[in-house]
C-alpha cells in the first residue's frame, strides 16, 4: 500500500484505555510510607483507605483484598463451612467460576434475565428442584456495574437459608443499601478505581467482616500471631494503598467524565434498534458501555465496526459453559444465554475519545 494512502486511514479507536494517578499524584502517598516505614500488615493507608472506600458505599464494613476473584473466593469461603454447589450465572466474566471452585465450591450455571443481563430470585428458585445436591450458596453478579437488588436477594436467602454474596466487580461506584451479604468488588486497573491489582469487601456484619480481615492475612486476629482460622495471605501492600488513596481524590471528576461519555452515546444511540443497559447514565455509571445487538444485524454490525477500524469487545464472553477449563461443570439449559450473550457487544469507553470518534463508533450501530 503507498504510504500516503497508509496515513490517511484512520487511526484504530480504542476500546479501553485505562488510567491510573499519576507519579505527581501518588508522591504525597509515597512520602507518608518513606515516613512510616510501614510497607503492609493492615498499614495506616490500607486502614484510611479501606474507610474512605467503606464511605463511598454507604459506610460498610470493609475488607481489602489482593484483587476481586479472591475478594469472590474469601466471601464464599467465609459463608459455606462445607461443599455443594453454587448457583451462579453462566453469563458473567469467567473470574467468577474461578472463585467459586477456589472457594471449594461446584459451579451450578444459569440464565440470566435477557433484559438486565442478571440472574434473579425467581430463576435462582426454580433451578433448586434441579440441581444434583446440596445448594450451599448463590453468587449473585452485577451486569456490568448494575446495582444488584439487595432486597430482592436477602429475602431469598431468609426464605430459602442459602448464603447470598455479590459478585459487584464493577460496581463500585453504584452501591447503595449494602445489608448481611458480602459485597465483592475489583480494583483492577481495568475498573472504575483501578490500583493496578486489588479488590474489596463489604458488609454490614461486622463479626464477619473482622474474620474476612483476618483471612486476608494467615487468620490472625488481633495481635497473638495465633492462627484462629483457615486463610492466606490476601493483602495488599500500603504502595497499593497509596495508589487506591490518590484514585479516590480523582474518583468525582472520573465519574463526571464518565456520566458525560455515557450521555454521549445515549443521545447519538437515540432511535437505534441497539439498547443500552437499564438505568446506565441516570441510576448509575461504570467504566464500560455495553449495548445489545439485535440477532438480526449482529454480523454485519461487526463488520462494519472492524471496517471502520473500531475496536470492540465481548468483555464477557459467551458464557462460562463454553471455556474449555468448564466445560463440564454442571449447568441448567442455556439456550437463553447462547442467544444472548454473543450479542453484548461493549464499545470503546474512555476519556480520549473525541464527539468525531463517537460518530464514528455510533455511525456503525443501527
Ligand atoms: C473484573 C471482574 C472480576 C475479577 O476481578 P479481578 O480484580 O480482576 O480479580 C470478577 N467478576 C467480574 C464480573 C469482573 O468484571
């Protein structure tokens, strides 16, 4: 190809482009270590940012964790003192099954709801006739940064006695009304407050919560160095700490940059056969957007997106069901998921995109 030609073709839109402090950000933090030469063990930045994290949602009880599947795996571990299965949706990113079968658990797959993308109460009920054994847990996921229905998932557990946790990776930043199950999230430098690796808990059971603090760091609790239960080490160093402290002073002007891209697409996505998520933009806001493709149009919607040189992503997959490492885990019909989920189709989402890129990101959807 002539060179000219070569340059005059548009330079590839990106689907993520992750951005973390800055060194001029995180010096002041860094300072405070050099002072306090405290470099882990539950330091004074772990302990201000775990209760600045805790504010963010409401004040919760907080645990830190090494990233956000062991956050998934110690939550799990914390609830269900023996095996069985674990109800959870095939659709979800594949972190979740790897937490769950850590945590000695044997996924249980289901559909999820095709217009929230989440498992519910009702679909979780009507697979317990089902399911080959003991059910010792549900995990629930949040769709992409979705607040879960907490209510609607304390009441299934008071009425059926079966431990709920949250698989709420992305959504940090929508969590309100956090009750008795534990709620997991990542701080992946992919998600909304990215620390490069890192993870958290939170609950409203404070008991539970100090032994999901102890389990992150050899099940000693207090200052004993007595091992008091079965752990591992799941902390994270106050460098981290210092990096997650520098996210939070930037987290408001994040979250205005992302309300306003969202709101961006929604207006240019207005009248197109291609839907957002339920409640993204006005309820909340994280840092991917999803829209779901009509069947229809899928393939060439694709191609016209790879034409135009937009990068595209199916963040999740198409379903745990069909990763090799789970293939043979066991699963309710998943006729639904394979229908849905080759159709959530996540575009580029961050803070370098021009109104031109968007046009041309918005101009491949119908
Ligand atoms: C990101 C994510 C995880 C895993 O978090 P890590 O911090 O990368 O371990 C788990 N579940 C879902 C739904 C996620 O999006």
């Amino acid at each position: 190809m002539p060179i000219q030609e070569r340059d005059a073709s548009p330079a590839t839109i990106k689907v993520l482009r992750p951005k973390l402090p800055t060194s001029a950000e995180l010096l002041p933090y860094l300072e405070r270590i050099d002072s306090a030469r405290t470099y882990s063990n539950y330091g004074p930045l772990n302990g201000e940012f775990a209760r600045r994290l805790g504010d963010l949602v409401g004040g919760s009880h907080t645990t830190l964790t090494s990233n956000g599947t062991t956050a998934i795996e110690l939550a799990l571990r914390l609830r269900c003192e023996q095996g069985g299965h674990c109800l959870m949706p095939a659709f979800t990113f594949i972190a979740s099954a790897h937490a769950v079968c850590n945590a000695g658990l044997t996924p249980y797959l289901l559909e999820a709801n095709p217009d929230t993308l989440a498992l519910t109460p009702e679909i979780a009920t009507a697979a317990l006739k089902s399911v080959p054994g003991p059910v010792a847990a549900v995990l629930v996921v949040s769709a992409f940064g979705a607040p879960p229905d907490f209510v609607a998932w304390a009441d299934f557990e008071a009425r059926h006695g079966i431990p709920v946790v949250f698989d709420a990776a992305a959504a940090l930043t929508s969590l309100s009304g956090i009750g008795q199950q534990p709620v997991c999230v990542s701080l992946h430098a992919t998600k909304t407050l990215g620390i490069g690796e890192g993870g958290a808990i939170f609950c409203a059971d404070q008991a539970l919560m100090e032994r999901a603090t102890a389990m992150t760091g050899f099940g000693f609790a207090g200052q004993e160095r007595l091992s008091s239960l079965r752990a591992g080490n799941y902390r994270i160093s106050e460098y981290a700490a210092a990096v997650g402290l520098a996210a939070l002073d930037g987290l408001p002007a994040r979250l205005q940059e992302m309300r306003d891209l969202t709101a961006a697409y929604a207006s240019r996505l207005e009248g197109k056969a291609v839907q957002l998520q339920r409640g993204v933009g006005t309820d909340w806001v994280t840092m991917t957007l999803n829209v779901m493709v009509p069947a229809a149009d899928l393939a060439a919607t694709l191609a016209r997106l790879d034409d135009a040189k937009v990068e595209w992503r199916r963040w999740w997959g198409l379903g745990c069901h069909r990763h090799p490492a789970f293939k043979d885990v066991p699963r309710s019909d998943l006729s639904a998921t394979d229908a849905l989920a080759p159709r959530v189709i996540g575009l580029p989402f961050h803070a370098d995109l021009s109104a031109g890129d968007l046009d041309r990101v918005t101009g491949c959807l119908q």
